[in-house]
C-alpha cells in the first residue's frame, strides 16, 4: 500500500531519532568489557577512572549551561533584553565576557593543570627498584614476544603475571611502532624503535584482562591483541617453571610424524621450539603453544580445529600477515597439530 508523504516523512524523522538515540548508546556499550578503561584493576587505572569522571562531570555541567542559555534565547526569541537585565548594554557585555571568555579559560586552564600533573604523576615509569620483576615486551607485525628476563621463558600473545605484584613491562619493537595498552591494568606505552619503554603493569585480583595494539602499524593491526593473565603467586611461579622448560611432546606416531614435518616444511625457519633443532624467531616461539588459551595474537581460540585452520591456511584468517600459506596436504596438517597440540 502507497504510504503518504506524512507517513513517510515521520518513519523518517523516527529513524533519524533513533539512530542520534542509539549512537551514542552503542558507543557506550562498546567501552564496556574487559578492555574497558571504566573498569580499572590497578591503583593506576583507578586513578585514571577517577580523572575520566571528574572531566566528564566538568564538561557535562558547560555542556548543560550552554544548552540552557540556547533554549532561553529559544523561549525568548520573540521578546527584546535579557530576562532580570533588561537590555542593558553594560551588563549585557559583562555576561557575554563571563561566559564566553572568563568561565571558559578558568575550566579550560584547571581542568588541563589538573588532567596534566595527575596524569604525569601517575603514568611515570616505575623506579626499578620499587618492582619486584620484570618482563620484556616486543611487539611484531602482528604479535607481541614476550620474555621473562633471567629464565628461558618466551611466549608469546599471552603475558602472566603474579597478583598485587608492581611488575616493571620493558617494552620495544622488532620492526615499526607499536603501542602496548591493557586498559584495566596500566596507561598506553609506545614501542618505538631502538628504545625501550617503560610502565608499571600491576593486578589488583586475578582475572584474565584483554590488551591491544594502539597505534597503527599496518595491515592486521586490528587483530593485534594480546591477554594478561593475573594469578595467584603460586600459580604465577609454576606457570613460569613450565614455560622455561624445554619441549615435552607426546609420542604418538601422529605427532611424531608431525614433528618431523615441522622440522623438515619450511615451519622450522621461522619458529622456535626450545628442546629441538628449530631455532628461529621470526614468529612465536612454539616450545608451549598448546598451554596459550589463544592463537594469532588473540584472534582465534587454541583449539585442533582453529590450530588446524591457521596452518592450512593463515592468510585466509590474517590477510597479509606474515606467516604464509604453505600448501600443505590435510593429513600433514593433522599431524602437525598432532604435535603441535601435545606441547604443553
Ligand atoms: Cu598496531
């Protein structure tokens, strides 16, 4: 049935209502989750929650005053003069300086004075001496290395942590800029080349915090994420045992057959598993790949079927990544993730 354009223009003005409703709500939503920063797990993050809030408050307040003098002129449109004050010129002007100039600067100034000092005093980097450890951060296109100094552990995507622990993140670079954020835990640092950043990472209770890639750095920068994984002392400690360990594989004939494949396809020039004859550190280090709750920096799940998936075919799952597609059969894969999947 033809619609009038009565019924046609209101249909419109309802979407056109909706959607300035839902923008907004949709925006909100998605800062909710565990890569949000209103939901700080560190003194650190709470600290700059607080400042997120006292900010929101000021502008919502200039925000509300600006709206009311609109609607007063709105009200007022067809009569001459302010409401008290007549059309008196003198105070007239005076209102228009205390409102367009003098409360503006004021806000302006204080809240950039106080946004500034507080946040420099609480991003600073840590001073060694007040952490209890430390971990190396390197960022690839598109994955993060990570390494726990003075042990054999490398990992990768997947930083553990020991909780209400002040532990020191050095952060750098392998190729282009990189930008190491987990929003609960700890501000942004960038990973630039030839240097190395600094940041207090710290956990006020276990959980499992998600983390990103905040500065573009080409292709697959979207699918550059990463966990941190915050656990008990203990579990901190047995975790960091059995990651500095060399490879313990199962010795079933398929992942056998795997491993060997592994050694002789092209897999053993690019990635390392301590405890065998492949050494290299183009991508991440494999020695415990199957304990990693995550493959590909966080953009699939480490289950047989993902794993298998990834190898058969990584550029179908990271277009332009630097793993290539190595055209192997559907059995070879199998068994790869066979042996692959017995390293824990
Ligand atoms: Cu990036």
């Amino acid at each position: 049935m033809p619609s009038s354009p009565r019924d046609r223009r209101r249909s419109r003005r309802r979407r056109g209502l909706l959607i300035i409703c839902g923008l907004p709500g949709a925006a909100a939503l998605s800062g909710c989750g565990r890569q949000s920063i209103l939901s700080g797990h560190s003194p650190q993050t709470h600290n700059i929650m607080l400042l997120w809030w006292w900010m929101l408050g000021a502008s919502v307040i200039v925000f509300l005053g600006a709206v009311g003098m609109l609607g007063l002129a709105w009200f007022r449109r067809r009569s001459a003069g302010l409401p008290i004050f007549g059309e008196r010129e003198d105070i007239n002007q005076r209102l228009v300086l205390l409102f367009g100039i003098g409360i503006p600067t004021v806000v302006l100034t204080v809240l950039f004075a106080v946004s500034n000092i507080y946040l420099i005093g609480q991003t600073a980097p840590p001073a060694v001496a007040s952490t209890s450890m430390t971990i190396d951060v390197i960022a690839h296109q598109w994955w993060w290395e990570v390494r726990y100094p003075g042990t054999q552990a490398v990992t990768a995507n997947e930083i553990h942590i020991p909780i209400t622990t002040r532990v020191n993140v050095v952060g750098t670079t392998a190729d282009v800029i990189h930008d190491l954020w987990v929003p609960q835990l700890a501000r942004k640092i960038d990973l630039v080349p030839g240097r190395k950043n600094r940041v207090l990472m710290y956990a006020s209770r276990s959980g499992t915090y998600g983390g990103q890639c905040a500065e573009f750095c080409g292709f697959q920068h979207a699918h550059m994420g990463l966990r941190v994984v915050a656990q008990s002392p203990a579990a901190f400690r047995s975790w960091l045992t059995s990651m500095a360990a060399p490879a313990t594989s199962s010795t079933g004939a398929g992942a056998q057959a795997g491993r060997q494949l592994f050694m002789s396809a092209q897999c053993a020039s690019c990635h390392q598993i301590r405890g065998t004859s492949a050494r290299a550190t183009v991508g991440p280090d494999l020695t415990h790949v199957a304990s990693r709750s995550t493959l590909a920096a966080a953009e699939i799940p480490n289950d047989p079927a993902h794993l298998a998936a990834w190898i058969s075919n990584p550029q179908a799952i990271k277009p332009g990544d630097r793993m290539p597609d190595l055209g192997l059969s559907r059995t070879q894969v199998n068994e790869i993730v066979a042996y692959l999947d017995s390293l824990h």
